[in-house]
C-alpha cells in the first residue's frame, strides 16, 4: 500500500505559489463560532511549533480562517477527537468546520463532506 504524500508547504512556497496568508484571519475574534462548510485553500508549516496552519474559505461568506493543528503525542497532525491527517488531506476541498469558544481561544474540528 501505498503512503499518501504530504501536502503541506512552507511559507515561502505559498507565497510562490500565489497564496496570500496574510488575508486570513485567525484570532479568535475574527473566527466565526459555530458549524459552517469550508474550503482549505492551503496548508503551511508553522515555524515555531509543531503544528500545522490550515487557511480556510467559508462558503457561505467567502471570509477566509486560519485554523491551526498541533502535532499530538502520536506524532500524527490530527485533531483532538478528529480522524483526519492534516499533513495529507486534500487541499481544494470542502470540510465541516465545528468551532468552540473559551474565553481565551477558539478551537475547531473538521472533516471532509
């Protein structure tokens, strides 16, 4: 069987590539809560931790997310309660994004429709 190929960039690809990562927003302000259908646009590596950077479009108001998933102790790029490997999961596609609220931060699940 086959490994499936990661997919995820570098900041610099990205931006070679045409994509604008400056135009998402991520602080949690900005980020809608609530379930809503979403196309990841890109993925890139984030730099100081290992985590990776998901840039989001949602369908229904074309406002453009940045979401983020951290390395978990099995070394896998999943979120928590989640099955999807983000280093993998194709880019160009529409997930479910389910967003929660603390008080400090918003956090997201998300799977393939």
């Amino acid at each position: 069987m086959a490994s499936e190929v990661r997919n995820v960039v570098s900041w610099g690809k990205a931006i070679a590539s045409g994509w604008h990562p400056g135009h998402y927003h991520f602080a949690a302000e900005h980020v809608p809560v609530g379930t809503y259908e979403a196309i990841l646009d890109f993925k890139i590596w984030a730099k100081k931790v290992m985590a990776i950077n998901c840039y989001f479009t949602v369908k229904s108001t074309s406002q453009k997310i940045q979401l983020t998933v951290y390395c978990q102790e099995t070394g896998r790029y999943v979120l928590p309660g989640g099955a999807i490997d983000f280093t993998t999961c194709p880019t160009q596609a529409v997930y479910l994004i389910e967003v929660h609220a603390d008080q400090r931060k918003r956090s997201g699940l998300s799977r393939p429709l």
